[in-house]
C-alpha cells in the first residue's frame, strides 16, 4: 500500500501508538478527579500540553485541547464573535471547508457578515485589498497558513503585521503546516489564534488544539470547566497523549532542515515523473510557495473518482479535492476559487507525503498513476497518449 492521502499518509508514529495504548491500558482515570488515578491523568495531560506548546513554540496554558481541527477553528471563530460583541469575519475562499461553510452558515443565518478576501492569480490573498476589509467591526480575519489541496503557503507574518495595525485578531488554520514546516510561533509576531489537528503531524484523528496568544479570550462553544474553563467535556486522555508524543517527534523532525528538503525533492520527483510521460497533464500549482508535501495534478477531461479507484485497486491512496468530501461529484472549490476551470478541477487528484515516503513508493506511484490515466484516456476518448 502506498499512501498519498492527507488523511492516511500521516498514519500515528509509534510514540503516539505508545502513549494512547499506556493511556488506555494504565491512565484511565479521570484527570478531573482528585483521587491518584485521576491525578496520574492530570499529570500526563499537562505533559502532553507541554510537548504540544514546543512544537509551537509557545506556552503550555495557552493551548486547549478539542475533538478536531474543526472545533478549534469553530472556537475560534464563534468564540471571538462572542468575545468580541463585534459582527464581521474576514476570510478567503480557499479555506478548507470547516472555516468555509461555518462562515457560509453564519453569514446566511444572520449571524455574522462575512468579507471575503480576494486572491492573487498565484493563490496568496491579496493583502491590500485585505487591508481595506479590516475596520474595527471585524471580529476575526480567518487566513489559512497551508492549503490543504494545493499546499500554497500563505504570507501569515504580514497578513498578521496588518490586522495587528488595524487591530483586528488573526486566526490561522495551520491544520496543514504545525509539523510539517517551522511556524516562529511565540514571539510579539505573528497570529492571534492558530488551529492544528494532531492526526496531521502522525496522531491519532479526534484531537485538535487550539493556540491563544496570551491575552485573547474566546467565549467557549461547550461549556464546562475542563481546559481551564474554555473547552467543556472529559478530556481524550489517549488522543491528546497521543497528540504529546506526535508533537514530541514532529519537533525532532524539523530540527534537521534537510529532512523537509529531501521530502520536497521527492514531490518534485514525483511531478517530474507524471508531468514528464503525460503531456497533455498539469499541475494545479499556481505559482506560490508550498508545503513540501502537497502535490495536485490535472488530469483534464478525466473524473477524478474513476481514477482514485484504479489507484486505491493498485495499492495506492490519494484523494480529490478535500478528503472528507470524496465521493462527491462536485469539483473542489478551492481549485474553482483559484480560477481552475471546472473541466480541470473534475480530473484533479491531490497526492500528498508524508515524512515517511520514500523513494520507492513514489516511483511506484508515479509509474501506476502514468498507466491509470493512460488507460482511462484511451477508454474515454480512444486516444492513447
Ligand atoms: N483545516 C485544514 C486545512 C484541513 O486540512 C483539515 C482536515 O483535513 C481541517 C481543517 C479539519 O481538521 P479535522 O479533520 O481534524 O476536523
């Protein structure tokens, strides 16, 4: 098996398999209870918080612990409309559906309005015409760091120097970027808030976290008094180890800048190889700086599913558009936002690596992805080529 997909090629490391096994097997208890079981939790919690704030760089007591990328960024959001008694968001459209369709929901129900920032023909948003959005009735401006289909890395430094000038708080998803590249989290720059998903950086799915620069309050969506009164509900004792041990490694990853490199010489390998055989392919990158794991091919006048099922019978996984909306017919709207028409967007696969892929495997998966389209090419229009 050969996995390309964002969702599974980042499969739990060891460490993480290890913590959430010892928290299943022995730190069970509760950590809100008083008694020693639960304090045995408490303390292997705070630890798990600990190595999840070095790989940010930042403090321990300003991270919370969710269910998912998707509640940190729904916190983030609703909680600073509520924190904030102000009624406007600022966003992009290339945002990954969670950041999407909340600001699609809340801006049709009445509940917020939504500005969304236009985008350079590279993918970037633009950031004078950002500028002008930002006044004092904005709550949020929500600018993701990586994209989670293209990689495009988004100028998070300066989009953050700006809504600090106008005084506006700045969320980030970095779902995509926390362990893949080095974030400079903790110092007077940078985002105000920033969401992450552990199973993105080798955790176990179900656990996301939630930086707050020190000083930004969020009203709390789930009420309770775990997470210091922002995230209601019994911690994941094994997810949220797990997500300690996965950071713990992360960190060690990118401490040797040359492992990055070499990933990102194997996705243009990758690239190289496709690209190469298939003239009448394209990549999907507008131009802009990338993660060094994402890679998005065209395969025009093709429909991606077909192909992604010849792969996955083939022994390899990828996926079209955003994972979790696999199996619609719909063409992605991050690549219909990027101006790619839908003709495009219809054939376009997202393969994505992982620190663990390796030569082999990307060899193997460019020559069966040639021989998958080629095949699918002659059978849909008789030409081979
Ligand atoms: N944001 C981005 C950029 C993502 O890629 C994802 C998941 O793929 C999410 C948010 C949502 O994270 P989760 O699946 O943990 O809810």
């Amino acid at each position: 098996m050969i996995h390309l997909d964002n969702n599974a090629t980042t499969r739990p490391c060891d460490a993480a398999r290890a913590a959430a096994g010892h928290a299943a097997d022995v730190l069970w208890g509760n950590p809100s209870s008083v008694h020693r079981a639960g304090q045995a939790a408490r303390h292997a919690v705070e630890l798990a918080r600990a190595e999840m704030a070095a790989l940010l760089g930042v403090t321990p007591r300003s991270i919370v612990f969710t269910s998912s990328g998707t509640e940190s960024i729904d916190l983030a959001i609703r909680g600073s409309l509520a924190a904030t008694g102000r009624g406007v968001i600022v966003t992009t459209r290339v945002e990954h559906a969670s950041v999407r369709d909340l600001c699609e929901d809340l801006a049709r129900r009445g509940a917020a309005e939504v500005r969304w920032a236009p985008l350079t023909p590279s993918g970037l948003v633009d950031l004078d015409a950002l500028d002008a959005m930002l006044d004092p009735g904005v709550a949020i401006a929500s600018i993701q760091w990586a994209n989670n289909e293209t990689g495009t890395i988004q100028p998070v430094a300066e989009i953050a120097r700006r809504c600090r000038a106008r005084g506006v708080r700045f969320h980030t998803d970095a779902v995509q970027a926390v362990g893949k590249i080095p974030l400079g989290l903790g110092g007077e720059e940078g985002p105000d808030l920033l969401s992450a998903s552990a199973h993105k950086f080798h955790g176990l799915k179900g656990v996301g976290v939630l930086w707050l620069r020190p000083g930004v309050a969020v009203a709390p969506t789930l009420l309770g008094t775990q997470e210091l009164g922002r995230r209601g509900g019994t911690e994941n004792v094994p997810g949220i180890l797990a997500a300690g041990a996965a950071a713990r490694e992360a960190a060690e990853w990118l401490a040797d800048p040359t492992r990055a490199a070499a990933q990102g010489t194997l996705r243009d390998r990758f690239e190289r190889h496709v690209l190469g055989r298939l003239s009448w392919a394209v990549g999907n990158a507008p131009g802009a700086a990338r993660l060094w794991n994402t890679s998005n091919l065209a395969f025009p006048r093709l429909e991606a599913e077909p192909i992604l099922m010849m792969l996955s019978e083939r022994g390899v996984f990828a996926s079209a558009g955003a994972a979790c909306s696999s199996g619609s017919l719909e063409p992605s709207p991050v690549l219909l936002a990027l101006g790619i028409e839908p003709e495009r967007a219809h054939g376009s696969i997202r393969f994505s690596l992982s620190r663990e892929t390796t030569e082999r495997e990307i060899d193997e998966a460019a020559r069966l992805v040639v021989e998958c389209v080629t095949r699918l090419r002659a059978s849909t229009s008789g030409v081979v080529g």
